[in-house]
C-alpha cells in the first residue's frame, strides 16, 4: 500500500525535476526546447476536437436515453444461463461502458463501490474492471482521426476481443481470489 | 463498422428516448456533448503541451534514444515493420510506460504522437498499417501495475484495504493483452498471405 502510494504521489515531480535537469547537463537549451515542443499540443488538441464532438455524441445521447439499462436487462439471462451469481448483472452497465467512455464508466463504477461497499464482491469486480481496460472504442477513432485513417481494418475486432477477455478474466479472478 | 456502431448508439439513444416520453433529453445530452467535446480537447491541449515539452527536452537530452535502445528489441518484435531507428518506437514506449503505471493524462499525449510518427511510415495514409493497429491494441488493452484512478475511489469510499484489487487488475489486464497481441499477429498474418 505505502509503496504503492509512494509512486503514484512521485511519480510525476521526479520526472519534471529529472528530465530537465539531466537535460540542461547536457547544454539542451531547456526552456526553449520545452516550448517548442509544447507547440505541437495545441495543433493535435485541435485536430481531434471533431472526433472527440462526434463520438461524445453518440454516446451521451444512448447513455443519458437509458438505452443502457434497457440493453443490461436484455444481458441478465444470458448471465443466468451460464450459470453465474445473478448479483453479476449489476456490473454489465459498466462493463458496456467501459470501451465507449472513460468519465461514464468511471461514474458506473463509482456508483457501484459507493452502493456495495468498496470491499464486496461487487465492489472488488467493479474496481478490477475499471482498472483493467481502456476506453477501445473512444481511442480507437481519437487516434486514428489526429492522423487521418479512415479505414480501420482489423482494429476495432481485436481492441474490443481483448475487452471482452479482460472482462471474463476479471470475474473469474475475482472469484477465485476473494 | 465504426459507422453503423454510431450510428446504432444515436438512434437507439432518440428511440428509446421517445418511447419512454422524455424526447427533450436528447437535445440536453447533444448539446452537452458537443460542449463536453471542447472541454476535454482544450483541457487536453494544455496537457499535451506539458508532456510533448516535456518530451522534446528528453528527446535532445538523448533520454527516447536511449530507452529505444534499451527497451527497442523487445518493443519491435511486436512492430516488425518497423525501421530499427524509428521514432515512432521512443513515443511508443514513452506511452506504454504511462499505461503501465496508470497515468492515462500522460498516456494519451505520447499516443498521439506515436500515431503521427506512424503515420509518417505509413505507405496509405487512408488506411491503417499493422503497425498502428498493433500499437493501438496494445494501447487499450495495456498491462497496468498502479491503477491509480481506482484506488483513489476506493480510498474516498472507505475502503479497508484500498490497493487488494491491484492483483487482480493485473492478471486481467495480462490475459487481456496476451489475447490482444495474439489475435493481431493472426490478422496481420491472415490478410498479408
């Protein structure tokens, strides 16, 4: 835990002391250089704004519709039917979430720790899934819209393949460990 | 497929929206996003400025050479398309280290620039190449050691023992990576025989 902490908390301060530092032993004009490369940020900020408008839209107006709990209800036999602890299915949303938006899917969980308590079984599963994977979808069409790639070919199916597996593998080992 | 998943999320959004007798949120959730888009590119703006700055300076110091020497071999048995030299590989690990120990504000403006420094190798500028999409997959599916966001909730929602959930976090990101790098290599091997 200490440890742990202990990098989160540092992480960032050392690397903006070390990094210009070391830099400026070596005669890198600092500043400057830190300028001129700070100059690139604002043009890809402004190169993504049309996909991040597009996908953001999309998503907000399923989320807020109440399209998701419509879609989790449809999931929930398909968790009886394999068997599982119907107390599952109050994770799906989140695990719907999770690939479209990271704020959304950090407010589904959060919801859900706050609700079940950060040390239950739901608790533990909301918090590993949260950690576990990244928003697929979101970044798939942010990044590959800065640079102009229309087709994306085989990305989508193997980004969200791997979703689908850190999913599983979540609640297996959640099982399993606690 | 990305056009007909937009399009699927915006029109199930409106229906069920409309059959559920609250059509107005649709307006209020469009308009918010639409805002929502801003606030999140101007706020990373500032973001990104800090840590491409950032970069450069490690960059001329020498620092991204020196990791692609280090971490190079291994990172570019995954991008075999690579050139050995290739920027692309110093942003690339730049962000998957960011990944790695959980600081996804630091992980986003070293991926967009990973995806330029590909794009500049990439023969179709149209379409993606193997390499951006085993960058990409690798990327979102990325082992993570210090999921710091989540302990952080955790901690707010008076958590006993806030960091148990890191195994857990690990193992599951591990397999998911392990699939992602799998399931790449037999699409970039499928389409190219």
């Amino acid at each position: 835990m200490n440890f742990i902490d202990v990098i989160s908390r540092w992480a960032i301060p050392i690397l903006l002391l070390l990094i210009p530092v070391l830099a400026y032993l070596r005669k890198v004009p600092v500043y400057e250089s830190f300028v001129a490369g700070a100059e690139e940020g604002f043009t890809t900020g402004v190169r993504i704004l049309p996909f991040l408008i597009g996908m953001l839209l999309s998503i907000s107006v399923f989320v807020d519709s109440g399209a998701l709990q419509i879609v989790s209800r449809w999931l929930q036999p398909l968790f009886a039917f394999l068997g599982l602890d119907p107390d599952f299915a109050s994770i799906i949303p989140l695990a719907i979430m999770r690939p479209l938006s990271g704020s959304g899917a950090l407010g589904v969980a959060t919801q859900l720790i706050n609700q079940n308590g950060p040390d239950s079984f739901i608790g533990r599963l909301a918090s590993t899934l949260l950690g576990s994977s990244d928003t697929t979808f979101f970044v798939i069409t942010v990044y590959f819209g800065s640079v102009g790639i229309k087709k994306y070919r085989y990305a989508l199916k193997v980004g969200l393949l791997a979703d689908l597996v850190g999913l599983i593998v979540s609640v297996w080992i959640v099982t399993k460990v606690f | 497929m990305v056009n007909l998943i937009w399009l699927l999320m915006l029109a199930t959004g409106i229906i069920v929206s409309a059959l559920n007798g609250h059509i107005e949120s649709v307006t209020v959730s469009a308009m918010k996003a639409a805002e929502l888009g801003v606030e999140v590119a101007i706020k990373l703006i500032g973001v990104m400025s800090l840590w491409l700055g950032l970069m450069r300076l490690a960059e001329e110091a020498g620092f991204i050479r020196g990791l692609a020497r280090v971490f190079g071999p291994a990172v570019r048995l995954l991008f075999p398309s690579l050139k050995p030299n290739s920027p692309a590989l110093g942003a690339i690990i730049m962000n998957l280290s960011a990944n790695i120990l959980g600081l996804g504000n630091a992980a986003t403006p070293f991926g967009l620039k990973a995806m330029q420094e590909l794009q500049k190798e990439n023969a179709t500028p149209d379409t993606a190449s193997p390499a951006m999409i085993t960058f990409l997959a690798l990327n979102t599916s990325c082992i993570t050691i210090i999921p710091a966001t989540v302990i952080a909730v955790r901690i707010q929602a008076g958590s006993v023992n806030p960091t148990e959930i890191i195994g857990t976090t690990i193992v599951a990101t591990g397999c998911a990576m392990t699939v992602a790098i799998i399931t790449d290599y037999f699409f970039r091997h499928r389409r190219t025989k």
